[in-house]
C-alpha cells in the first residue's frame, strides 16, 4: 500500500538530524491477522476497565475489528477479530461510550459500503456484533472523530468522506444509536480527507478542522461549533501546489494555551504547524522536513519527555519508522529520533497512551503491509532543554480520584501573571476539555466541572500567561483519576 506521491516541500524547515538519547524500545509487533489483513487505523482505550489501556485496530482487507487486551505490562493477549461483513472494509477506528455504560464502545468507518459500524462493549472487553449506519451517496469514509457536539453527554460521530467531499455528522439518539445529522461541504469532490477536534476558539465547544487534497488544491478547513451541534464554516488555509496532507491533529504546539494544528504532508516528506492565533484562526504553515522518501502518514501529539508540553510524533509510510520532533522553550521543534516499524511494515496511524503504567507515553502503530501493530514503549527520559515548570508555582487537585467536581489550587504565581490556561488530555494524548481563568500573583483557586468527562485517566496541563498573552512559566502536569 506504499503511495508514491511528489518530491520535498519547497521550503521545509530542515534541521539537524542527530538523536537527543534513546527513549523507546524496540519495537514489539503483534500479529492482527496477518499481511491480508490491512490494518489501517488503531485507536487505545480500556476496554475490560482493568485500569490498562487495550489496542483496537480497524483490518481493512479482512473487514474486521480487532482487540488485543493489555497483559499488564505494555504486553497484549493475541488479537481477537469481529467480522464487519463482507465489502464493509474499515479505513478508520475509534473509541467513545456511545450508550454510556461506563466501557468504552467501538466506532469504525466502513469505507467501500458507505457505512458507519458500532460494535457496543459487553462490559468485559468483548464486544456484540456490528450494528451499520449508511452514509447514503458515494461517501468512503475515511477517517472519523467521536465526541459529544451537542451537550446532551453522548458521543456524536463525525466523518471525513473521501467520495463526496463532505463531513457528516451522526448524531447519538441517547441509548448508544445514531441518526444522520448535518452534512458540510468541506472540498471539492473527490478528495483524500482528514479530521480532527480541538476547542479552537476557547469557548468551551468542540471545533473541527478537516484536511484535504486532490490534484488540484491541498487545505485545512476549520468548522467552529455554535454551541448547538451544528457548526459554520470557517476559513480555509491554502498548503500549496504539490502538498497532501494525510494526517491531522490537533494540540498545543506553540505554548501558549491554544489548540494548533499539525499536518502530515504525505508527498512533501514534511509535517506541516498551523499555529492557532488565540482566537480560532490560525498563521500560515511552517514546514518540518521528514526525510527524503519518508512519506508522513500520520501525526499524533502528546508530552513524549513529560516537560508539559506536547511533542509531534510521525509515522512514515515509506521508510518504515516513527520520528519524534521534541518542544522546547523557545524556537522551533527539534529532532527526537527515530525507531523502527520492522521491514516492509509500512506504518498508517499511530496512537499514544501510556501502556504499562510507568507515568509516560508509550506508541502504538497499525502497520499496513506486515499485518501488525507496533509497540514501542517509553525506554527514558530525554535529554531536552531546560523546562519552564522548573519554576515557582505549584498546582494541587482535590480529591483525586474523585466522581465529580474538583478544586485546583495553585500557589507562587509569579509577577506578572494575568491568566491561567488550563488543558486535561486523556489518555490517548486527546485534548478533552481546556479553560482559562483570570490570575494574579499569589494564590488562585477555583472548581473544575467533569461531569462532561468520561471515566478514566486524564493530564492536567496549566500555562500561567501574562497581560500580553505571552507564557509566563509552565506548572508541572498533574495526572487526575476520574471514576
């Protein structure tokens, strides 16, 4: 399945090449049906609530779901596979309670029948068979995002489809079934398409940015909520002749409390930063070169050095690794290094999660080609810059674990402070909720609300900000326990 798309983006941002130190393991595959089996996307959650993050993959050529349940360790039990049907060929996978019983469901993009398959969880890590809604049309979903846009505490599904240049919105009815919604033109059609959520603007609402390409235009989209499910389309940034974006992500880059957005350039061996303006729209691309013939696929965000801010992780489809670009206080991203997928693996989509419990994110990739997923655990800490949270203020959370509302406490904010930005990351890396509260030197509390939160761990990031809007210091990242 390797793409053979154009030569490096004119202008790429390129930087030195040598590894900070040796952070992940080597990778472990673990089979999900063999090289028939295709997977192309992978998604993280704790399926059987042992307090484990399992794997799910999407096997497009078999047209299964797979399951593999964590050991324990970081390791899993051999993949257990649920048929979708024939010609209903997965492209995409992800994980959300839709009928909220506490376990998280299965969510997958049926790409060549047009559909939308629910597979619910049997409240022990195996799930029921596939339950399909159809798109209608010419559709090949491509890729998908599962998230309550509507404030009634049920995950919606949204996809991004390839055949008819659309986002289409499918809407819980409140007992784990969906009915269409919403459709948005979002490119022209046909065109390869892929979707991401962020809260863009900082109202509180869940935004969508969609990036997309064909042969003639290559864009990032951006859907801002009206805080009532349906969204306006917003402004559309141009990425340039040649470009291809394939992957999507959304999360603070730039440090400065904002959601950005991170793309992989598929053909211009790059991943692109559109950074986010503090009010929803974002600044022009800045190009990170991959390597030649390196071919991104796919882009996740998450605080790979535990410094509190999130680094950018790639997969490359045509050299077989995953990079890792490292924060750093000020300037741009840096190279982390790189770690192998395996011989003609191929690596699509790629997740983060902590696997084995040892307070760090670990990696997990659909390999396409080898019919594996890969595993590459936190090994050590990175030799990075000097972090802004070796600073003065301290944040404290009470109770923790809790079931409901908790009180954030933080003390020794420096001269300076006006705002507090808040961020909890799930599990996954995601960004699920963000605030921003009003500071002064000294002492702040206030109360967090996490009834809109599903179960589960989570990692609070806090930024203090002064008048201007500019970073103060960074608080060290507080992990909470929500049950």
């Amino acid at each position: 399945m390797r793409f053979s798309f154009g030569s490096l983006v004119a202008g790429a941002l390129l930087l030195p090449t040598s590894v900070l130190a040796q952070h992940f393991s080597t990778v472990a595959a673990y089979s999900v049906g063999g090289i028939g089996s295709n997977p192309r996307g992978v998604a993280i959650s704790d399926f059987n609530q042992d307090g484990y993050l399992d794997v799910a993959t999407a096997n497009f050529s078999d047209a299964t779901a797979g399951v593999l349940l964590n050991q324990g360790q970081g390791t899993f039990s051999p993949i257990v596979r649920y048929p979708l049907g024939s010609g209903h060929n997965p492209h995409d996978v992800a994980a959300g309670d839709v009928n909220q019983d506490g376990y998280p469901d299965l969510v997958l993009t049926e790409y060549i029948s047009n559909q939308v398959g629910v597979l619910l969880n049997q409240r022990d890590g195996t799930f029921a068979p596939v339950v399909q809604y159809t798109l209608g049309g010419t559709q090949y979903a491509e890729s998908l995002v599962v998230t309550d846009i509507n404030h009634d505490h049920y995950p919606d599904v949204l996809t991004a489809n390839l055949g008819s240049g659309t986002l289409q919105v499918l809407l819980n009815q409140g007992n784990g079934t969906l009915r269409l919604g919403d459709s948005y033109a979002v490119a022209p059609s046909p065109a390869f398409i892929s979707l991401t959520t962020g809260d863009f603007n900082h109202d509180g609402e869940p935004d969508l940015a969609v990036a997309s390409f064909n042969n003639l235009s290559a864009t990032v989209q951006v859907l801002l909520n009206q805080r009532s499910g349906h969204f306006t389309l917003g402004r559309t940034y141009a990425l340039g002749a040649g470009r291809q974006p394939y992957g999507l992500a959304a999360g603070d880059v730039t440090r400065d409390g904002y959601p950005d957005l991170v793309v992989g350039d598929l053909a211009g061996n790059a991943f692109l930063v559109l950074g986010n303006q503090q009010d929803g729209t974002f600044s022009p691309a800045v190009a990170y070169a991959t390597g030649a013939g390196s071919q991104p696929f796919a882009v996740a965000l998450s605080d790979i050095d535990s410094d509190g801010w999130v680094e950018v992780v790639t997969s490359h489809i045509g050299a077989n690794t995953l990079g890792v670009w490292l924060n750093q206080p000020t300037g741009p991203l840096l190279p982390g290094g790189r770690w192998a997928t395996g011989p003609n693996s191929e690596p699509s989509r790629l997740a983060t999660g902590d696997l084995n419990q040892d307070g760090r994110p670990d990696l997990v990739v659909a390999n396409s080609a080898s019919g594996t997923i890969g595993v590459l655990l936190s090994a050590s800490v990175l030799a990075t810059q000097p972090s802004a949270d070796l600073a003065q203020a301290q944040a404290t959370v009470f109770p923790n674990p809790t079931a409901g509302p908790l009180v954030l406490t933080v003390t020794g904010l420096p001269a300076g402070a006006r705002r507090l930005d808040g961020m909890l990351l799930d599990a996954t890396g995601r960004a699920a909720a963000s605030f921003s509260w009003a500071a002064v030197p000294g002492q702040l509390q206030g109360t967090l609300a996490t009834a809109s939160l599903v179960p589960g761990l989570y990692m609070l990031r806090l930024s203090v900000l002064n008048a201007q809007g500019t970073l103060v210091e960074t608080l060290s990242t507080q992990r909470l326990n929500l049950y």
